[in-house]
C-alpha cells in the first residue's frame, strides 16, 4: 500500500508539472544549446552551439515539430546572433578563445552562406546585428558598420563592448558592458551616454513596447518614456534577455527566470511553468506562439501568453479546494482578482481526459458535487474568456 501511495504521489508531481505546464519541449535542435532566433514569416531560425564550441543555423516551418540544418558555407561553431531583413539573413559567431568574430550573409532563406568579414573589426563575438534602411551594425567585441551589406566596415565607439543594439525610429541605442546606454541619431557617426536613472551595470539587452524602450541590466529592467533621456527601474534582478510584440512584455532573469508583464512593466508574473531549471538566451514569436531558446532545445509557449485578458489582474490568481480528500462535495475557493463572474471550471481523469464541464459558474466560492464522478484522483481547471487562471487536484473517496 505504502508503494502504490508513493507511485501515486510520483505520479501527480510528473504529470501536474506537464498538464498544467506553460511551455513545452520542442523536438530540437536535437541537444542544442539556443543562443539566437530569427522569424521570416512562418519560419523560424536558430543559431546554435553544442557547448564544446560547435555550432549551425537550424531552421522550422512547423513551430518545432521538425528541423532542418542549414549550414551550407557556414563553418561548424558557435552562432550566437541571428537577424532577418526583408529576404536577407544575417549569422555572426562566438569563435571562443581569441579567434576574431565572422558575420555571415544569406540572401536565399539560409539555403547558402557566404562570409562578410573582411575589414569587420569584431573581436571574440558577434552578440548583436541591427539593420535599418541600407545600414548594417554589428555588436560584439566591438561595434561595425556596412552601407553595402558587408562588403567594406567602419569602426564605431571604439573602446566598448556591445551586449545590444536596438533602433527607435532613427535614433540608434548600444548598450555596453561597462559604460552604459549610448545614442547615436546619425546612424553612428556620433555618440552621447544615455545613462541618466541607469545603475552601473552591464546592460545586457533591449526591447520596445509601445514606444517606450526597455533596458535588462545585471541589476534590474529598466524603462524609458523619453527615447533614452531618463530610466526607472521596474523591477527583476540581473535580466538576461527582454522581448516584446503588440500584446506581451516578457524577460529572463538568472534569479526569477521568465516573467511577463501585459501593462508595459507596472506588474508582472512568472510563467516558468515547463521550464525550471534552464537558462534562456532568447526570444522570438510566431502568431501566437513564443519560442525560447535554452541550454537544451527551443521551447514554445503552451498556452496563448500573447493574449491580455483584459479582465483579469495581472497579480497571480489561484484556488483552493477544500476538504480534500471528501466523499460527496468540497468547495473551490478563488483567491486573486479575477473577476467571480462567467467561469468555467474544466475536470479532467487521473489520465488527462476531459471529462465533465461546468459552465456559466458565479461566485469566490464555488460548491463541487461529485455527482457521477467515482472515487479516484481528478484536475481541475478554472478558465475565463478562454483563459485557464487557476488549476487544481483533487481526491474522491
């Protein structure tokens, strides 16, 4: 009996964290570390690195099921920067050791690659490429410029090591290791710090989101309203990567790992469901899908994290069901500020089938007849505009 308990009790650990998991294991690049990703259209490109300093440029067409190597003129190392511009592609390389950084150039969906690094002054990485209008930059162990697509470089802010490059409009933001935010609104041919409210931090990467630009540091998430005039803090602790579309804010953090914030940074909520454990180096979107890369493979968001619930508070929700085990009713409570009104509460068998559903329920407090169900163990979720909020388990017996 006391074996059976504990087969039982395994059991629910493992199937609980997949069933009511918020991102799932795509099915490669087979044992890849993910250190960039680019969309053109429906497909979905990835730079990777086996860990031991080799690495290619993987790409699918259906969100994960299925890859395919597209490294033909790529040397086998790692590619740690990814960007798509119209029908061109753009791979720069972490070679590790003190090898110079390369970019590479494909102008046929990644089917081929060709070098473009002669005169480009890259040391050691390639962590950032940005293009805009016929300008092409490259950040790394230093910063370059092309205006024909790689065939000659300038140098830029010598002296820096540049995490990310970002574009607002036409004003151009480098973030860097150890001076801080630099602007430039003549496509680099002159720079001012950008640093007032920043802490004195390696800033490690950039998004916008309804024109106000974000700054992860080895602090926190920073924002500013005033294209890089002042920065506030709102939140987090030494942010890795930060990403955002129309809908959804999204950042990594070594000590919080993924949050996401649906009010431009006011609040925010973890979404880590699926993917304790692993470091992630990036963020991309398709439709309604968010793909992460990580140490192992890239993961795609299993629920729809684009959408805002404009109903629902962006603190957590969460139930309670009470007693339970019991034999006849219990009660699910709902604690949080999502609204009591219209919900659904879903039931599923101890084997993930759906089973019963109730619609149209009201109130914090909801009463749960087993009325059919037979002893044995039950999931429950509760779910709103489509949106599943709180779940649950729970025994009859």
């Amino acid at each position: 009996m006391k074996k059976n308990k504990l087969l039982i009790f395994l059991f629910l650990i493992l199937f609980s964290n997949s069933f009511f998991s918020q991102w799932v294991q795509t099915y490669g690049p087979a044992g890849q570390m993910v250190l960039s990703l680019a969309v053109k259209g429906n497909k979905l490109y990835a730079g990777t690195s086996n860990g031991n300093g080799l690495g290619t440029v993987y790409m699918t067409l259906d969100s994960g099921t299925t890859w395919t190597s597209m490294g033909n003129g790529l040397p086998n190392i790692n590619i740690s920067s990814l960007a798509v511009s119209g029908n061109k592609i753009f791979a720069g390389t972490n070679p590790g050791g003190s090898d110079p950084a390369e970019v590479y150039y494909s102008g046929d969906s990644a089917s081929t690659w060709t070098s473009i690094s002669t005169g480009l002054n890259i040391s050691t990485v390639v962590e950032a490429i940005v293009i805009k209008d016929t300008f092409l930059f490259v950040g790394g162990g230093g910063l370059s410029r092309s205006t024909n697509n790689g065939a000659t470089w300038i140098t830029l802010l010598t002296g820096q090591h540049i995490h990310t490059l970002i574009f607002n409009g036409t004003d151009l933001f480098a973030g860097t290791h150890s001076g801080g935010v630099f602007k430039s609104s003549d496509y680099g041919a002159n720079w001012t710090t950008a640093n007032v409210g920043l802490p004195s931090a390696p800033v490690q990467t950039f998004c916008i989101k309804s024109g106000k630009i974000f700054a992860g540091t080895g602090y926190a998430t920073y924002v500013s309203n005033d294209n890089g005039g002042s920065w506030a803090s709102c939140g987090g602790s030494d942010i890795q990567e930060i990403f955002a579309n129309d809908s959804i804010l999204i950042r990594y953090g070594n000590y919080s790992g993924i949050q996401r914030s649906f009010n431009d940074g006011v609040t925010w909520v973890n979404i880590n469901w699926g993917l304790y454990g692993h470091p992630v180096y990036c963020f991309n979107s398709i439709a309604n899908n968010i793909f992460a890369g990580t140490d192992h493979n890239v993961y795609r968001s299993q629920t729809n994290l684009l959408t805002e619930i404009s109903n629902l508070s962006e603190i957590e929700n969460s139930s309670t069901i009470y007693p339970n085990p019991f034999s006849s009713n219990a009660t699910i409570e709902i604690n949080g500020k999502v609204s009591h009104e219209n919900i659904e509460i879903s039931i599923y068998n101890f084997v993930g089938k759906e089973i019963k559903k109730l619609n149209n329920i009201s109130g914090r407090k909801i009463n749960l007849d087993r009325a059919d169900l037979s002893n044995g163990i039950y999931f429950y979720r509760l779910i709103k505009n489509d949106y599943s909020f709180a779940s649950g388990k729970f025994i009859i017996e």
